[in-house]
C-alpha cells in the first residue's frame, strides 16, 4: 500500500539536488516531510519510491521500492542520523537448532554487504543502513535500493534457517 | 561487562520505527480480511475505503489443493484408510473442509487446529 504524493513541491533540501550538489547545500538537514515530497517524484536506477508517513508520535516513512515491494523500507531521522530499516524475520520464525549458526552467518555477511549491516530490535531481526542527516537526495535514494535489494538476497540466504 | 553508552534518542527513533511496522502489518492485515470478507481484492479495498473509484467485479471463489502421494499416505494415516483408496481419502478431506468452514462461518475464533 502506499501513498502517492503529487509531487509538485520540492524540499528547499533538495530543491537542486543533482549533479549540481555544493557543499554549503550539503548542509542542510533533512527531514521526513521534505523526503515525502522528494522520494514520491524521483527515479533513482530505474527505481521508484512509494512513501508513507505512519501515524505516531514520531515521525516514520514507509517507503516501498518498486521492485524490492516484499521488502519495504522503514526510515525515521534523528539529530545524528538517518536511519533505514527492513525487517527481515522474527526469532520464533528460526529453526532453534539453526541459530547459532545463522548468527554466525549474519556477522560474515555484515561486513562484506554493501550499505548495510544486520541487526536486531526485539524479536525482530533487521537491516539497515544510517547516513548523515546532511545526505543529499541522491545518496538516500542510494540507501533505500540497495537495502530493500540487500534484505531480499538476505531472506534467501538465510531461508533454510527458518522453520 | 561494563553498562554499554546508551543513545536515548536514538533508541526512541528505533523504537518508532518498530511502532510503525507494527502498525503498518496490523494495517495489511485488516485490509486482507476485510477484502476476503467483501470479495474484493486487497487494491479494490483500498481505493474502496478512500471512497475512489474501484472495480466491483468479484474475484471467482475457487478452492483447490493439490495432493501429491506423500499427502496422500499422510491423511490416509489420519483417516484411518489404505492410502490407495483415494476417492475415499478425497471424500474425507471434502468432508474436513466442509466442517472448518462451518465451524469458522459460526464461530471465526474457533480452535481449526488438527487435535
């Protein structure tokens, strides 16, 4: 499901995001409205971007990359970071007998994986990817392919760890 | 092991971000049992409830189960049948289905687990 934003206004962000990108424009922060409006009008490799704010306290975008649909991409900003997320399986969907060694396996393939690294959040297994809340448009649309892309190998990787 | 440095607003922003993948599934998944109930597909239910345009055309009940040999020695086990007597074993499974859909049209919180 997902939101479609008409597009017709840009971030002062990214108004000029592009080939054009300057330091003193690389400054500026983002934040989720501006990527609401940004993403839902772009085209990063051929890719997409539906994006939805989800109700709460804080703010939180949903964001779907077409072709990676299985796998949405969860995105929330702090003063430090911002973060990326997809959630990957949960602990009581793993095979006990496998868990040590899927663990294992999560440390090998953090290192190598481009973009992304693996962790957890509660019961959920995830991965994600932070970038500089001063990222330009470009580099978060970077982000979000590679880590909605990362998250479906991961799931077949690691499928004959689970029940 | 000494207390690891914690991150307050960080671990809020983590913590949101987990609310709004809870959300987000419990969203998905009342939007795929009120299409089952109304026979639409999950799209129709969305553009049905933003009150847009949608194809009222209902999807075609079907329900099918292929049963492959393995299947079959496993509910002949069940049933208490030769698992060469598939027509036997078919009548059963007809028979199973039909009782979970009463049970679950009367009572959709009802036990449908195999005793």
């Amino acid at each position: 499901m997902s939101l479609v934003t008409d597009g017709s206004a840009r971030s002062s962000a990214f108004a000029d995001a592009g080939p054009r990108d300057e330091p003193l424009e690389k400054e500026l922060t983002v934040d989720t409205q501006s990527l609401i409006l940004s993403l839902g009008d772009a085209t990063h490799a051929g890719r997409t971007f539906n994006v939805m704010p989800v109700t709460g306290d804080d703010p939180v975008l949903q964001i779907v990359v077409s072709g990676a649909e299985e796998t949405p991409v969860y995105l929330t900003i702090t003063d430090t970071q911002i973060l990326c997320l997809v959630y990957l399986f949960e602990q009581n969907e793993i095979r006990p007998s496998a868990l040590a060694d899927l663990h294992e396996s999560m440390l090998r393939i953090s290192v190598p994986m481009p973009l992304s690294a693996l962790g957890k959040v509660d019961n959920h297994y995830v991965v994600y990817g932070a970038l500089s809340p001063t990222s330009s448009l470009t580099e978060v649309m970077q982000e979000l392919v590679t880590l909605a892309d990362n998250a479906i190998d991961l799931l077949q990787t690691f499928e004959d760890f689970l029940e | 092991m000494n207390k690891p440095k914690d991150w307050p607003e960080e671990t809020r922003a983590i913590q949101a971000t987990q609310l709004a993948f809870d959300l987000s599934s419990d969203i998905q998944r009342a939007f795929r049992v009120a299409s089952a109930m109304q026979d639409l597909n999950t799209s129709a239910m969305v553009r049905k409830v933003l009150q847009l345009p949608y194809r009222k055309k209902r999807i075609r009940p079907r329900l099918t189960v292929t049963l492959h040999d393995d299947d079959f020695v496993q509910l002949a086990e069940r049933y208490g049948l030769p698992a060469s007597d598939r027509a036997a074993i078919r009548q059963c499974v007809a028979d199973e289905l039909s009782a979970f859909a009463s049970r679950f049209l009367t009572d959709p919180d009802a036990d449908t687990s195999v005793k």
